[in-house]
C-alpha cells in the first residue's frame, strides 16, 4: 500500500490548507460553544467546496473517492479546526433507501447545511436493541400519528427534520413492524428536552417526546415494515471507517499532552499513540478495501470497538496528564466514557463480531 497522496490530492490538500489558514482559528472546537456554531461551521466548509467530498453530485455532493474525507480530517485536526460535522450515515440511509422524490426534496438541504437533522431511533428501553423500540406511528388517512419517546437524539435541539424509526404494526415480529420516516421537527407534538452530559455539554444530546404529532404518508421512507433495513444500513454505516476521521482528532490531543510533559512520558500517554496510530494506519487500510469496492457489513463492529478503545485510551491519557484539575482535559475523559454506548454498545458490537463474523454461539 502507497499511503502518499496522489497529484489531485496533494493539490486539494494545499487548498484546504490555504483556506484554513484564514478561517480555521475563527469557531470553537469543543463544549457547548462548538455545537452552538456546528451549523454555521457546516455551511461554512460546504461553501469553500469541503463538505459532501464523497457523496454523489446530483445531490450536492463532489463524487469524490472517501480517502479526500480523510484528508479533510487530517488537515482540519492539524490547523486546530473544528471536525466536520457527522451527517454521512444520514445521508446513507436516505440514500440506499428513500424514494428518487425523499431523496431529491432532501438530501441537497442536509449536505448543504440550510437543514439540520437528527436520528430518532434510540428509546429509554430500546438503545442498542432498537427492535425493542415502542414509539408507535398509525395511519390515520393521509398521515401518520406518532407516539413514544426517544433519547440520546444529537443536535434534536436544533434539528428541522428527524429521521424516525417507528412501529407501524404491533401484530408483526419486532424486527418486520418498524418503519422509517422524515418527520418536520417544527410542529405540534413535539417536545424537546435537553440532556446534560457528565462532561458538561448540554447541546449535544436531547430526548425527544412525540404526542400526537403527524408526518404525511409519503413522507415514508421504503415500504411499511421496512424501516429495519434502512436501521442496518445507517448503524452500519455510523461504524465503517468513513467516520473514523476521528482518528485525526485523538492525534491531535495526544500531541497536545505530549507538549505539557515534563519530564518521563506516562505509560497511558505512551499507549495512547500507539493505539491512535495503530487506528489511522487502520481507517487508511479500510478505505482502501472500499475503493476496491469490498463491502465490511458486519465487520464495522470491529472498527466501532477499535474506535472506543482508542477513545477511551486518549481520555485515561488526558486524565493521566492534566488530573482532575484541568477541566478540558477532565471532559475529554468524561466524553470518552460515553463512547462505549454511542452507535450501539461495545457489548453489542461483540456479540455481532461472536455470532456474525465468529459463527459462535449459533
């Protein structure tokens, strides 16, 4: 493998960088400031021509191969910037699975930024085990009336549209009566309540109640019932490596501490860096199986588990070297807790890596 950049993206990546010499110092990077300007971010990135690389160009994207992802990634870790924000697995699940008319009404708007989105899948009883989930969505002519709960939704604060999983059919097995849906945030029905996280930010997660509130029938995404599928291909998706850019951002704070040491380098330092690069030369790997179009299915329960790891070994690390004492460094552990249940639990990603990719316990 050839990890050096081509021709075209050693061009494109001295033009990112160009352009985040100007603007990259002028958003926050983390807390509540950097999720209060994200929306303002993304417009900004999608207007200088680096948001949507990959996605296709009939709907606002530049048709692009992923590794120019990475190389967005990489480049806005080094200038101290932002990370770009998380929407591919929306657009995915819209894309594999929505109407030519959902995808043409919608998919231009979330790339572009000028509307915010959310994912309504999690419940207080159905988080990893979404086939348990109890929000209810029946017909009532022309619409759909829905009604239930649902947590852990990011950015449903601010979101203009959710992409909702709801059960249309209480009578079908748990995994056939759930169907997916693009419902208007904006209306009677719906209330929105913050969560606050251990780490202290407020803006990223929210429960969302449904009380009677409506979404046109054809605003359906797939058949009723299929909602299932369109759950695997955005989970799925939420853990393949095109969202490991994330390996960028721990690089970044691993050399961050490494700066504030004085003196011998903490193990959990040390083992942080080996853990962040073992994870870059691993997203570097999966995309280029992707570009040889092989398709992971199950296998992104790897990369998720690698990626808490890696997550949680550069919080240990922070703590290690700023202690208590040192409030950034203090919520960068305390987010890193969370990794472990974001995007389906870790002990959720073993037992599809024991059944699945394993074939144990059959």
């Amino acid at each position: 493998m050839d990890f050096r950049d081509s021709p075209e993206e050693a061009q494109f990546r001295a033009r990112l960088r160009t352009w985040l010499a100007d603007i990259a110092g002028t958003f926050p990077t983390s807390g509540d400031e950097y999720w209060a300007k994200q929306g303002e971010w993304h417009r900004a990135l999608y207007e200088g021509g680096f948001f949507g690389l990959s996605w296709p160009k009939e709907v606002g994207g530049q048709d692009l191969p992923p590794v120019y992802d990475v190389i967005l990634d990489e480049e806005l870790a080094i200038a101290g910037a932002p990370p770009r924000p998380s929407l591919g697995y929306l657009v995915v699940g819209l894309g594999h699975h929505g109407s030519p008319e959902l995808q043409q009404r919608f998919l231009p708007g979330m790339i572009n930024g000028t509307e915010r989105w959310c994912q309504g899948f999690s419940e207080p009883g159905a988080g990893s085990d979404l086939a348990s989930l109890r929000t209810t969505a029946t017909r009532d002519g022309d619409e759909y009336v829905l009604n239930g709960h649902k947590i852990w939704t990011s950015y449903s604060d601010v979101a203009d549209w959710c992409l909702l999983l709801a059960r249309t059919d209480p009578e079908a097995p748990r995994h056939k009566g759930i169907s997916a849906f693009v419902v208007k945030m904006k209306q009677p029905g719906i209330e929105q309540r913050p969560l606050k996280m251990i780490s202290g930010v407020t803006k990223e997660f929210g429960q969302v109640l449904f009380d009677g509130a409506r979404v046109p029938a054809d605003q359906m995404v797939g058949a009723p019932g299929e909602g299932w599928k369109l759950a695997m291909t955005v989970v799925g998706h939420e853990r393949e490596p095109s969202t490991l850019g994330f390996a960028a951002r721990y690089g970044k704070l691993v050399r961050q501490l490494a700066t504030r040491v004085d003196g011998p380098i903490p193990a959990d330092l040390a083992w942080a860096a080996v853990e962040v690069e073992m994870l870059r030369l691993h997203v570097r790997r999966r995309l280029s199986e992707q570009l040889d179009g092989i398709v992971h299915g199950p296998d992104g329960s790897l990369d998720k588990l690698l990626m808490t790891w890696v997550d949680q070994s550069v919080g240990h690390a922070a703590l290690a070297v700023g202690g208590t004492r040192d409030p950034e460094l203090l919520g960068s552990y305390m987010y890193s807790r969370a990794q472990s249940v974001m995007g389906g639990t870790s002990q959720i990603q073993k037992n599809i890596i024991s059944g699945r990719i394993l074939g144990l316990g059959a």
